[in-house]
C-alpha cells in the first residue's frame, strides 16, 4: 500500500508561513494539533525547516532533504532530493503502518510535494503576518474543503485561527 501525501501547514491571511526561520505567531492548540496529525507517521522536511526545530521530533521517522552532501542530523534520515524522500517515507511508512506521509516544510518543500499530495492539514491564521516566507493559496479546482474549525484566540494565542481539511478533487492529479 503506498500511503497518502499529506502537507501539514499553517499560513497566514496573506500567505505568510514563516519569519526568520520561525513562526510569526504563536497558536498552542495548533502546535498540539500538529502533533496528533504528524504523530507516528514518517514527516519530509526540508534542512532549514529541520534547523529550525532544532531536533528530531520525536515519535516520527525524520526524512530532511538538503543538497548539501556534508549535511547531518543525527536521528533523522537525510537525503538529497524529493524522490529519495519519497521513496524512504513509503518504504518507513509500511514498516511501520502509518497510512499517511505528512510533508511538513518549508515552501520549496510544499511547492515539490502539492502535485503528488492527496490532503492538506491547513490552519488559516487569521491575520496578516509580517514574514519572508510565503505559499500561495491552493487552486480552488483542485481541492475541496472536508473540514473547518474556527477558534477565538485563547491564552497567549497571538491570533483568531481555522483548522480546514483539503481533499483532492478527483481527476485533478496532473
């Protein structure tokens, strides 16, 4: 069984989906959102995504992609292009029984992965974020909405957000 293509994104009202490396916002239930979604599933990262964590995630094969050949990350798996990634991810994702490969990062990264992709885990953060890093919507003719969820601010939550499931539109793979 090859599994699933998921992303797993937040952006903000105007695109923005990252800040110097970081997130420019901070949504507690979104962070705990990511991880019930990611959670013993195989996740595709790219190298400044995984710099930007810091460290493996835990409970999640690691896959981090890099065209740098001296590049390493101890506890995750790195290779050098998408297919590779793709490839580890199916072969740790039948080991292990996870139905899903979640591609969690960054835009380069999403952009390689949305026309392979059968799901998107958004969270629409309801402002408009200053930022470096942007991600266009996604075509309306490809994808129907399944699921939203609208959520007030709470906390230290710094903005209004939705979770929304996206499913691809049957006959819309290129």
């Amino acid at each position: 069984m090859i599994p699933e293509i998921a992303l797993v994104l937040a952006r903000a009202d105007n695109g923005v989906i990252g800040r110097g490396g970081a997130l420019p916002w901070r949504l507690s239930r979104d962070m705990k959102r990511f991880r019930a979604v990611t959670i013993g599933k195989p996740v595709i990262m790219g190298r400044r995504t995984h710099l930007s964590i810091g460290r493996p995630l835990p409970g999640r094969d690691n896959i981090v992609i890099t065209r740098n050949p001296a590049f390493s990350a101890p506890g995750c798996h790195v290779v050098h292009d998408f297919e590779t990634a793709i490839d580890t991810a199916g072969r740790l994702a039948e080991r292990s029984g996870a139905r899903e490969v979640c591609v969690i990062g960054g835009a380069e990264i999403y952009l390689l992965a949305l026309a392979r992709a059968g799901r998107v885990h958004l969270t629409e953060v309801h402002f408009a974020a200053e930022g470096d890093v942007r991600l266009a919507p996604f075509a309306a003719e490809d994808w129907r909405e399944v699921a939203r969820e609208w959520f007030e601010p709470e906390g230290d939550d710094t903005a209004a957000f939705s979770f929304v499931e996206l499913e691809r539109r049957a006959g819309s793979r290129p």
